[in-house]
C-alpha cells in the first residue's frame, strides 16, 4: 500500500486545526511517521504558558472521535498528543512566529555577519525573516528563514 505522508499531514492538520483552535490551543504541528511496528499520528499542540497532561488528553478525546468519523488513515495508527517541548526543533516560519520573545540557537547554512551559530531573542518575523537579538552583544540580526540548517528552543537561564 503507497501511503502519502504528506497528504495525510495535511488533510489531518486540516481537520483537527479549527477544534484545537476553538479549544484555545495552538497546533505546533503534525507527524505521521512508521515508529516500531506500526504508525504514530502525533499531533504537537501548544498555549500560551505552556500544554498539561490534561489538555492533552482533552485534546485527544476529541480530535480521536473526529478522526475517527473522518477516516482518513485507512489502517490502524497509534494517536499522540503532545507538546512542542523545551528544546523542540523549529522547522517552520510559523514556529518562529509562535515562540516571539524566546530564546533560540540557530545553525545556519552559510555565515550571516561573520556567524554560522547564533543564540539570541526572536524580536519579530516578517515576511520569510527573522529578527534575532543575540544573546551576547544585543545586535540584531535579519536572518532569511531560508538561511536556517537547524533552529530550536533553548532553556532560558541556564
């Protein structure tokens, strides 16, 4: 069986987007990957201050119904919720966006300003750009999303 990970992805992001939303959660994102001897759907969802373990579990009673009614995974799958986490990988502008005053450590693809690492405070996203303050000498950098190798989260203090 072919299967469209992408496609189902998307009609799931689809689907369940609007109900987290309506709940007053943010969808970080979906996953629908073969993990051990099966498939996990994992649905990543966020608020502000941070998700529980009871909004995830809320968040899985209804989003399980619909996509149960909906049935768009013509096999069986194991649902997760789950939260972005403290080091979570951004991998789309729209991560960025969310995270707005974070801390973050990005490694580029090639030297921006003389630097291919930079930890600082995502100050603004705009138009496919980044605007981090470094966390050592306070400038700003204007760094194109498609200039980004790898991005996370950092814990703050440490």
């Amino acid at each position: 069986m072919e299967i469209d990970r992408e496609e189902i992805e998307r009609k799931v992001k689809e689907l369940v987007e609007p109900v987290i939303k309506g709940m007053g959660f943010k969808l970080f994102d979906v996953e629908f990957k073969p993990e051990g001897r099966g498939w996990v759907l994992r649905i990543i969802a966020d608020k502000e201050g941070g998700i529980t373990i009871k909004d995830c579990e809320e968040i899985s009673k209804r989003v399980s119904a619909l996509l149960d009614v909906e049935d768009l995974i013509p096999f069986s799958y194991l649902l997760e919720i789950s939260s972005p986490g403290l080091t979570r990988p951004l991998t789309k502008i729209e991560h960025y966006d969310f995270f707005k005053g974070r801390l973050v450590k990005l490694i580029l693809k090639e030297p921006i300003g003389g630097k291919r690492e930079v930890v600082g405070t995502i100050e603004d996203v705009r138009n496919g750009i980044i605007d981090i303050r470094e966390k050592e000498k306070g400038d700003i950098l204007h760094i194109p999303f498609s200039a980004i190798a790898k991005g996370r989260l950092e814990i703050e203090g440490w």
